[in-house]
C-alpha cells in the first residue's frame, strides 16, 4: 500500500489554499463577537487576535518550510517532544479540522435559504459535504485549482461588498452601544472583550492548514512561506474592512447572532430587490465553499498522517488506487461533520447555537496547537541548531515569544469563558490519549519517516 502522497502544488495554489481555508470567517462566525463585546469591543479583541496572528505565521512558518510535512503541527511537536507531544497536537488540530466544517456547512445552508426559502439548510449542508468529499477524492491539483479559483471570487466579492457599503457607513453607527453592557468601557466591556475571543479567532482560524499541503507542494521550502506571508496580509486587510464597515451600516446588534451578517448588512444599504444584494448571496457562497473545501483538505490530510504514523487505525492512510488521495479519510472526516449537523437544534452548550459552539470547540483545538507549535520551535531552535531552515522566524525569540504569549492569554480566557466547552474539548484529548496508550504495537508498525524524528 502506497503512502506517499503526489506533489504538484506551485505557490499560487499554495495561497489559494492559505487564504482559502480561512475566508469563510469574514462571511460569517465573527459576528457573534458583537453580541459578547460589541462593535469597540470586539474591534479591540480582533487587534489582540491579529496581533498573534501575524506573530504566529512569520514564526510558524519556519517549521513549514523546515519540516514540509502533511501532519503539520504533528510533526513539528513529535520531533520536538516525542510521541506524547505529537499526539497532543496532531489530536487538538484534528479537533480544530473536524469542528469547523460543519459550522461552514450550516452556513452554506443558511445562504441558500435566503434564495431559496422552501430548502432546509441542513439538506443543504449535507448536500455540501457529499459533493466537497468527491471533489477533494478526485485528486489534490483539481481541488487545488478549485480552491484558487473560488478564493479568487471570494477576495473579489468582499472587496465589492466593502465597495458598496462604504457610502452608508457612519462612525456614530459603529460606536453606538459599542462596549458590552453599554456605552461606556468598564468591567462588563473588558469581561466581553475576553469571551470574545473565539469569534475573532476565527476570522483567521485554520490559516495553518496550508502546512498540511506541504508534502503535494513543488519545492515546499520556497513555496510555502510565499504562501502564508502573502495569505496573512490578505486576511489582515479584508478582517478589518469587512467588520469595520458592516458595523456602521444600521443596528449591529440586528447583525450580532445569525449566519449571514453580510447579506443583511448590504441590505440595508441597498434594499432587498437590488442586484448587489442578490450577487453577494450568490458570489459570497464561493467565500464559505472555499473554506468549507479546503478544510475537508487539511482535515484529511491530518486524519492520513497520524494514521501513517499509527496514532490513528492504519486504514485511514490509504489512498485511493486512480487518484492517490486519502479518501478514507475524507469520508471519515465527513461522517462527524454530518453527524454534528443533524445534532443542531437537539444539542446546547452553554445556551450557544451550534454554529457558535462548534466555532469555540473548534478555537480550543486551534489555540492548544498554536501554543505546541510555538514550544516546538524554540525547543528545535535549542535541541537541532543545524536543522535546515530555508525562512527563519524573523524577530526571533520576540516574534515567536509574543505569538506564544498570546496564545496562552486565549486560551485561559477561553476556558474561563466557556467552561462545557473546555471540559468537552479536554474529554477528547482524554479519550485520544487512552487510544494512545493501548496502541503501542501500531506505532511499532508504522512506516519510518525520517521527518518525524531528530536528526
């Protein structure tokens, strides 16, 4: 059985996939930040979380670029610490992977439904999932290339919709009750500024999935930092336009708990029947599928490489016979995210919709990998000095100190926050961990891959 994946990925397809995974947060998810900090405060969250951002990938993309590897963040903590490290962030990105297509998926059914009111979103999720799983099955440089694509109509679209907003925003619309528990900043606005923390996260969630790509990419120690450097300043750009804008357009708060904030925003600009309005429906799918598909991406290659290296059961590394993909995976993957679907509305946490708790469990895996990947590149900077590094994480120690600082400050504000959700997301890890433990004989087994231990 074959496991080495087919490389064909240039630079473009590599940012397609960077800002691809991301983009469906500046359509959808960030909004229910308003409803926990308002506009300022959720304005000074969403600094706080760029600020890391942008620390986390000019350092984290010199393990990409060290390390090319389709676990990731896996692979960088396994070298680093070992097995134990390794399962700790291959299963807490395998979380974040897993978790977030669903909440994408809803809200491709919830953009459906303004067209066609008769569809139950959910159908339309389900329908999502079955034709991005083919997609992705059929070979990686198709869905690639569809993802660029897409993404591309995605930037655009969002571009436009600043374009038409602009003329109806007001400062004073923006500003109006703009701090949790009123006008004024106090407690209660510092308190919201926190909780809001998973709602800013994911304007930029899953940016870190283009290091899953790493092994299908051509020359991945050039290509890859290309890729996030220049992904990371688009997603700053269009993040801050977009929330910055829709905010000042009409009553926020009628924006602050639902699905489609764009959409409705533009509507009170331009009015129901207008054409923009309708395009931005259309067209503003593309920005939700290309996160959606990209993320079915990086979720399976998280599945194949820790079932490669026999963290996970063996037979979820194959890779389909015609198109050497891992389309177990892919289906795996697919069946939880369906499964999470069809719980909406029978499943609350914390009193949240689904969409807003899948959002947070999603963070938790997210920001835990974050601060692993960070540990990991000081330990490999002290442990193997003479590993080559084509980009080196500038700044250094600042730069990756100020990415691991913030991550840390998330993540206990996250678990002050949202205590069922936390403890949730730690009875995973638990049950990862168990798995772990009575699988020795698999890792025993498993293919050596010199990437994965020091040299």
């Amino acid at each position: 059985m074959t496991t080495k994946l087919k490389s064909s990925l240039g630079p473009l397809h590599l940012w397609g996939i960077a800002v691809g995974l991301v983009i469906s947060g500046e359509y959808f998810g960030w909004s229910y930040g308003w409803g926990t900090a308002g506009t300022l405060g959720f304005l000074v969250t969403t600094v706080l979380v760029a600020s890391m951002y942008a620390a986390f990938i000019f350092s984290y993309t010199e393990l990409t670029a060290a390390i090319p590897h389709a676990g990731g963040p896996f692979a960088y903590s396994r070298r680093a610490f070992g097995p134990t490290g390794g399962l700790i962030a291959g299963f807490a990105t395998l979380i974040e992977f897993v978790f977030a297509p669903p909440a994408i998926a809803l809200a491709i059914g919830a953009y459906l439904n303004v067209q066609f009111p008769a569809l139950d979103p959910k159908t339309a999720a389900v329908g999502a999932y079955v034709v991005f799983m083919g997609l992705n099955i059929l070979g990686v440089q198709i869905a690639a290339t569809f993802e660029l694509v897409v993404t591309l109509l995605a930037v655009l679209e969002l571009l436009v919709f600043m374009g038409v907003v602009a003329p109806g925003f007001s400062v004073s619309q923006f500003v109006l009750n703009g701090w949790a528990g009123g006008e004024r900043f106090g407690g209660a606005a510092l308190a919201g500024i926190f909780a809001a923390i998973p709602f800013a996260i994911w304007f930029f969630l899953a940016i870190e999935g283009a290091a899953m790509a790493a092994e299908e990419a051509k020359n991945p120690k050039r290509t890859i930092p290309l890729a996030y450097i220049s992904g990371i300043l688009t997603l700053l750009v269009l993040a801050f336009g977009v929330m910055i804008l829709a905010g000042g357009v009409g009553d926020w708060k009628a924006l602050s708990n639902i699905n489609d904030p764009l959409p409705q925003a533009m509507k009170t600009v331009v009015g129901a029947s207008s054409g923009w309005l309708h395009m931005l429906v259309w067209i503003g799918l593309f920005g939700l599928v290309a996160s959606f598909h990209g993320i079915i991406l990086g979720y399976s290659r998280q599945f194949f490489a820790l079932a490669r290296a026999g963290y996970l059961p063996p037979a979820l590394a194959a890779l389909h016979a015609r198109f050497r993909t891992p389309h177990r995976a892919i289906v795996a993957g697919g069946l939880i995210g369906i499964a999470a679907i069809y719980s909406d509305g029978v499943v609350k946490l914390q009193g949240m919709s689904l969409t807003a708790a899948m959002i947070t469990m999603s963070v938790f895996g997210a920001i835990v990998m974050y601060i692993l990947s960070m540990a990991s590149l000081f330990k490999l900077r002290r442990s193997e000095p003479a590993l080559e590094r084509p980009f080196r994480a500038p700044g250094y120690p600042v730069v990756p100190a100020i990415a691991l600082a913030l991550a840390v400050v998330c993540l206990l504000a996250m678990a002050w926050f949202n205590p069922l959700i936390g403890a949730l997301f730690a009875g995973f890890m638990v049950v990862g961990y168990v798995y772990f433990q009575l699988t020795a004989h698999q890792r025993a087994k498993a293919p050596a891959d010199a990437l994965l231990e020091r040299a």
